[in-house]
C-alpha cells in the first residue's frame, strides 16, 4: 500500500472532489463532488437540527420538572426527559413509513399524531407504567407548548388536522429557552450542592404549582 505523500495523491486524483489537470476537467470533478457531498450536507443539516430541537426541548422539560417538582430522585427527571423526546420521533419513525407509502397524509408528518392531545395521552400512559405521570406530562406538555409558539402543531388530531400555534423565529425562540433552561438547571443543581434549601429554616421546596403535584 502506498503511503505518505505518494498515497494522499492517489486519494485525491481518484476523489471526485480531487482537482483535475486540465479547467474543463477541474469543472466536471467540482460539479460531482457538489452531486455526490450535497445529500450528506442535507442530512447532516436535518439531523443536527432534529438534535438541536430534541436537546432544548429535553433541558426545558429538565427546568420545569425542577423548579415546578423539585424531586430529590432521578427517575421523574429522566421520565421527564423521555416524553419530551418522543414526540419528535415522527421524524424518525413516520418519514420512512411516508416515502415507502405504507401511510400518508399531514396526520403523518411532522407535529402530527405524535404532537397531539390524543398523542400525549398515549405517552403519559405508557410512561406511567415505568415512572411517574405528572412529570412525564410535564415533558411532554413543554414540547407541544414550545412546539406551539415556533410553527404550530396539530393539537386535535385526529379529529382535526388544523395547525394550531403561533410563528415565533425557531432559532431565536430555542437559544432563549436554552439560556433560561440551562440557567435555572444550573441554579438548581448549585443550590442542592450548597444546600441553599435547608439553609432558611422555614423555607420549603414547595412546587410552584401546588394543584400540580
Ligand atoms: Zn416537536
């Protein structure tokens, strides 16, 4: 096997991104490797973004259960974690099923089934059989609810496959809540540490929303 510089320009002359000797053949390697990179960079793009909204959605369910819950143990928070995840498995799950035509239609795409009412539902229930509900619903209601105000979701489905939401700008809305979720996590985490809860002896780590728990 060739090796050193001899080897990297074997690569690169048989590398449809390799530069040819003559402009006309330059031209043709350019016009491939913009053909044959441009649906890696696509799917990258589509992934990392699912990824982004997935982990924002998933520190913002973090935040609530922390500051409306406050457990002391690991298993509503990762419950927690978990139902604001699903929802965004249609991308996942529905795309491939779509493509292939087994299904079709907006009920199947992305915010449909897995962002509604009836959805959430399914989800609370099925978590509930390994944690408990109220943070799981806490997940998943902070993942329409932000789902809502950056596009829309289609809450009634399937009864009613309207859009509803709001248009906020997607990037700003998640750096925002990202910044306030990581800030609150943090806070949190630094209070537990330093025992800031126990410190004011009258002081209890009340949710804020008493009705909730
Ligand atoms: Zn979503």
């Amino acid at each position: 096997m060739p090796s050193g510089r001899g080897f990297d320009r074997v690569i690169v002359a048989s590398h449809p991104c390799g530069s040819g000797s003559l402009p006309t053949e330059t031209l043709w390697r350019a016009t491939n490797c913009i053909w044959l990179t441009m649906p890696l960079i696509i799917g990258y793009r589509m992934v990392s973004k699912t990824m982004v909204a997935t982990g924002v959605h998933i520190l913002l369910s973090l935040a609530l259960i922390l500051v409306l819950r406050r457990p002391g143990r690991p298993e509503p928070y990762l419950v927690g974690a978990l139902a604001a995840a699903v929802p965004d498995s249609d991308t996942f799950v529905f795309r491939p099923l779509v493509n292939s035509g087994y299904v079709e239609g907006v009920l199947w795409s992305h915010r449909g089934l897995t962002h509604s009412l009836l959805g959430g539902i399914v989800v609370v229930a099925l978590l509930s059989s390994v944690g408990p509900w109220r943070p799981a619903a806490i997940g998943f209601g902070s993942h329409v609810g932000f789902d809502f105000l950056s596009g829309g979701v289609r809450l009634l489905a399937p009864l009613d496959r309207t859009l509803y939401g709001l248009s906020f700008d997607w990037l700003l809305l998640n750096a925002l809540t990202s910044a306030v979720a990581v800030t609150v996590i943090l806070g949190g985490l630094l209070g537990r540490k330093y025992g800031l809860e126990t410190r004011t002896g009258s002081y209890t780590a009340k949710p804020i929303l008493e009705w909730f728990r």
